[in-house]
C-alpha cells in the first residue's frame, strides 16, 4: 500500500491573515475609484480579487460547507476604514405580568370572592394586564386558576370559595 501525501494545510491563523490581506487590498482599490470618481476620472478595478477566491480551502470542500460568494463591484464593502463597529446591546425587557399573577394581585386587594370576568376588567382597568385578542379571557383565566388550584393544592395562590367564585390563599407560601 502507498501513502498518500498530505497536501499542506494552512493555519486559521494564516488563512486570516491573507483574507485581511486581500480585503485591504479591496478597499484600497475601492477608494482608489472613489477618489477617481470624485475628481471626474472613470473608475476600473483590474486588481480586485474575489475575497472567496484567494481564501479558498484546496481540495475537495467539507460536508455541508459552501464557500461564500466572490466580492464583486455590487455586494464590495463600503470604504470606511478605520470605523469601529458600534455594539448595539439589548437591554432586558421588563417582563410583563401573566393573567394569573395579575388575578393573584386583584384578588389581594380585594376582601370579597370575584369571578374570573370581573377579575379581568380589574386587571385591564390598573393596567396589569390586556388580553392579546383572544375571545374568551375570562374562560382562559378560569381554567388556569382551576388548573393551579388542581396541580398546587393546599400551595395554590386562589381558593374556590363558591362556583365561580374565587379569593386568595392567604396561608400559601
């Protein structure tokens, strides 16, 4: 059996170094046209390399790798060395109350039982909580409170005191 020469690969690091190589050399020819085009000369790039093409892996590509497209005149970089990129960060959302929370709060503010539908008109009127458009809230709420009253037991935030009738578990943790 013979061995098969291994073709010599090059580093992340060097790879990096001639994409940096060829994109500078971009922009280089890029604002060579602007400041051509500024003055009233015609442009022509005759030394623009496709950036995929200088940094092309030789032999055959890896399993779902594709290369990215060649830089030409129409997708190149705009000339703006020397800008650093600002980095835009997202600052967490406040995050919006559920209708169950929201109910647990109504119904700890007030002394007498409430049913699910008065409950909702609370909710919206304080401004806690808005339905998202769907038909039935009152229903939705219902079934939530009856499904934590079910799952939490004796630890449920709201008590069944008469049908469809609700009020808050003081004793729950």
């Amino acid at each position: 059996m013979t061995a098969k020469k291994k073709s010599p690969r090059k580093t992340g690091e060097a790879l990096t170094r001639e994409a940096l190589a060829v994109i500078n050399k971009n922009l280089a020819n890029i604002e060579a046209a602007e400041r051509a085009a500024s003055n009233g000369e015609a442009t022509t790039q005759p030394d623009a390399v496709p950036i995929a093409a200088a940094t092309a892996a030789k032999g055959r590509p890896r399993k779902g790798k594709t290369a990215p497209k060649p830089t030409t005149a129409k997708n190149a970089p705009k000339a703006n060395v020397g800008a650093r990129k600002t980095k835009i960060v997202n600052l967490p959302k406040a995050k919006r109350l559920s209708a169950l929370d929201a109910a647990a709060q109504v119904l700890a503010s007030s002394k007498e039982p409430r049913n699910t539908k008065s409950l909702i008109a609370e909710m919206e009127k304080k401004g806690l909580w808005t339905s998202p458009g769907g038909k039935t809230p009152a229903a939705t709420l219902y079934a939530a409170i009856i499904r934590e009253i079910g799952t939490k037991k004796r630890e449920a935030r709201f008590i069944k005191s008469e049908r469809g009738l609700f009020t808050i578990n003081r004793k729950a943790g």
